[in-house]
C-alpha cells in the first residue's frame, strides 16, 4: 500500500511538472511598461487677459489668473493657474530704468533656465521676433526631469521686461506629463504671439 501512495504521489508529481511546462511554453513573456492615467484634454479657447500692467495677451478659459500674493512679488506679477493639471505659469514684470537692469534682467533669464542643466537631457532656444508690436525674446524648452519644462522672456529693448516660467506642483517625471506640457506649451505659444505692450 505504501508503494501504491509512493507511486500516485510520484504519477502527480509528474503530472503537475509536466503541466507547468505545457503553461510555460509558447508566447516570450516581456514586462509590461508602466502605466498612466489617461489624461482629458479641455477644448481650446482663450479670454483677453488686460488689466492696468503695461501688457495684454491671450489666456486659456480652463486657467485662472491670479495676482501673486508671495512677499516678494511686485503689483504685474501673476500666476496662470493649470488647477486641472496642477501646474502654473509664473509671471513677472520688470520696468526697466537703464540699460544695465535691462542686461541683468536678461541674464537672469538665462541663468534661470541653465540651472535646469543638470537634470535636463537638451534646453533649446528660439529668439522671439516681433518687430510691428516691439516685442523680442528667448524662449527655452527644458526636456528632462527639470523643475520647470518651458521658460520665457519677453521685452521691447528699453522699458520693459516680462518672464514666463512653467512649473508643476508634483516631483517631475517627463514621461508622465509631457502630454499636458506639449498641451499647455500652445497656450504658451499663443500668449506669447498674441502679446503687446500698451505703452
């Protein structure tokens, strides 16, 4: 009786073995990436933000523009808030009073964005040309895992200087939001090309 129990025991074992192997073959088995929620884009549309600053533009209905309310902040500074994506666009202005401020100011623009060299795999340039309107500029795409993914500046060469800078309130992953980056990179695109001073 003992080697009949030894005997089935063994013929199971068998089995079993042989059935894991049948399981086992057939189709290579390779990871799966890793997933993402999927991601709702909003329509396209924009107000006309013009208040008392010096300067009006395009900005889209599915952000909200608020003042900036940190200490430092000077009366045109604002944030466009992406509350959806949880992200914004910081704003500044600068009225410039010399020639010196208006190459500090421009520096400071650049040194901004390079900070990101670090951790960026490419930072391009594009100058921004629009001579009609006195508009001029350096617009930078940061690609990588960087604080901040686009940053700008705009200005008319003598009296006034306006900055741009894209930041979300999470730890970056570029995978993960460059769908909502490239989104919001055309809102960009459209207040910097729908930008005018008023004075």
């Amino acid at each position: 009786m003992e080697s009949l129990m030894k005997s089935v025991g063994l013929y199971i074992l068998v089995f079993c073995l042989f059935m894991m192997m049948g399981a086992c073959a057939g189709d290579d088995y390779s990871p799966k990436p890793r997933g993402y929620f999927r991601i709702v884009l909003p329509e396209k549309a924009y107000h006309k933000f013009n208040d008392t600053c010096p300067y009006s533009f395009d900005y889209p209905v599915y952000a909200a523009m608020q003042h900036d309310d940190s200490r430092d902040a000077a009366p045109c500074w604002y944030n466009l808030n992406f509350v959806r994506f949880n992200g914004r666009l910081h704003l500044t202005y600068y009225d410039v009073s010399s020639k010196r401020e208006y190459e500090a100011l421009v520096e400071d623009a650049r040194t901004f964005a390079f900070k990101h060299t670090v951790k960026a795999s490419a930072i391009d340039q594009r100058l921004i040309s629009f001579p009609d309107r006195k508009v001029y500029g350096i617009y930078y795409a940061i690609d990588g895992n960087t604080a901040s993914s686009i940053q700008f500046f705009l200005t008319d060469s003598v009296k006034h200087y306006f900055r741009g800078a894209l930041y979300f309130n999470e730890r970056p992953q570029f995978d993960s939001i460059q769908p909502v980056v490239n989104f919001i990179k055309m809102d960009i695109d459209r207040l910097i090309e729908t930008f005018q001073w008023k004075n």
